[in-house]
C-alpha cells in the first residue's frame, strides 16, 4: 500500500524535484547496489555522490540532455497512453516523487495505476516507461516475456521496476517498452508480481540497508576527518 504521507506531489524534472532527491538512493540507480556482492567499485561509487550531495547540497550530477533522453522524453507520454488503454483505465497518476518520511530513499515511476484507496493508502500498481530508440537494445528487451528474462538484458530496468514496487508497496508493477517506429512489436509490456519474487525482493531490502549502513560510515568519516601535524 502507498500511504497518502509518501505521495510528495512534486513533478519531475523541476527544482523541487531534483532537491527532493538530493541525497536519496533513487529508484532509476538502485541497480548499482545489486551487483553479485554488496561492494562493488559501481556501489561505492554511488554512495559517495550521495554522500558528497549531503554534505554539500549540490547534485552530483546533473540532467543530461542528448537525442536519446529528448527522444524518451517526447514518446513517454504516448507510451504512457497506450499502457493506460492496455490496463483498461482513465486515469494514471504520472511522475510524481514518492519519498518516506525519514529515509533516505527516493522514487519516481513514470506512472502509477491506483486502484483503491484504503483509509490513509492506496493500493496501486507501478509503471516504468523505457522509449529506448536503439533497434537493438529495443528488440532485446520487447523479445522478453518474464522479468527474470528482463533481468538479464536490462538490469538497470529490472531492478528499477522492483524499486518502485518496493517504494510503493505494491504487489505488481509494470515494465513497458515502446517504439513508435515499429510498424509491428513497438509496444511490449512486462508485469512483475512480488509474490513470485519474494527472494529479490528480500534481497533488494538487504542491499538497501547495507547502502544504509555504509552511507552513514563515509559521512561520519568525512565529518571526523583529521589531518597529521605538518
């Protein structure tokens, strides 16, 4: 269930947005961590562009503009029309951040089927929007059935889908790929269900508090840091 308290209503790609997720493991990097072991040189790296956002209130990196990413861009909101007439609904609430109050943890799916609402949540379902304009890399992961078939041609897509159900705490969640060229095949949806993925569920929560735990050590090491007597 998606608590009400978690929905920020901010859009993305505006001011707001990018200082929302200052500092947070977002769902579009979480792949870094879920490497074969905890540590990798990719992990480590990653936590410390958070840690150096924290200490010093500036983004590591900044958006980058290039024909792929316009491209994405420009066909996402089709893409996200299609997948809405595929699930059958009117209405999906698209790109917003969803932030836990308290952690240090950030997501935004390209949109979000919700379903009911309950009390102070809702139960919803996850999109995530890939408009890869490469033919080969397209037709890779449009060939997939299965996530676990995803998984291996796409991790960073797979791992982001998990993240955003995790953040959401729904149970499915959707990979959807589009290529508005395609004559044939240019729109391919890919569900993920966590009940058939307790364990990489389970083993994404341990990363996530073992990034945790070692954003917490390179901070405090910083904040302690003594240089020799010259």
């Amino acid at each position: 269930m998606l608590k009400v308290e978690n929905i920020s209503h901010i859009e993305i790609h505006t001011d707001a947005w990018r200082q929302g997720r200052l500092a947070k493991l977002t769902s579009s990097m979480i792949f870094t961590l879920m490497g074969d072991k905890m540590l990798t040189v990719e992990a480590v790296a990653y936590i410390y562009e958070k840690v150096g956002e924290e200490l010093t209130g500036i983004p590591a990196k900044y958006e980058v503009d290039t024909p792929d990413t316009r491209w994405g861009l420009i066909n996402e909101p089709d893409a996200i029309k299609k997948f809405g007439q595929w699930l059958g609904v009117e209405f999906l609430v698209t790109q917003v951040l969803i932030l836990i109050p308290g952690s240090r943890f950030g997501s935004t799916p390209d949109c979000i089927w919700v379903k009911q609402k309950y009390g102070d949540a809702y139960d919803v379902a996850t999109g995530e929007i890939k408009c890869y304009p490469n033919y080969t890399h397209y037709i890779k992961c449009a060939l997939c059935e299965t996530p676990e078939q995803l998984k291996a041609v796409d991790k960073k897509l797979y791992w982001q889908v998990c993240d955003q159900m995790l953040m959401c705490g729904c149970m499915e969640g959707y990979a959807v790929l589009y290529h508005p060229d395609f004559r044939a095949g240019g729109f391919r949806v890919i569900k993920f269900r966590k009940m058939d993925m307790i364990d990489e569920f389970k083993l994404l929560a341990e990363r996530k508090q073992l990034a945790l735990q070692k954003f917490d050590e390179f901070r405090d090491r910083l904040l302690n840091l003594k240089n020799p007597m010259p």
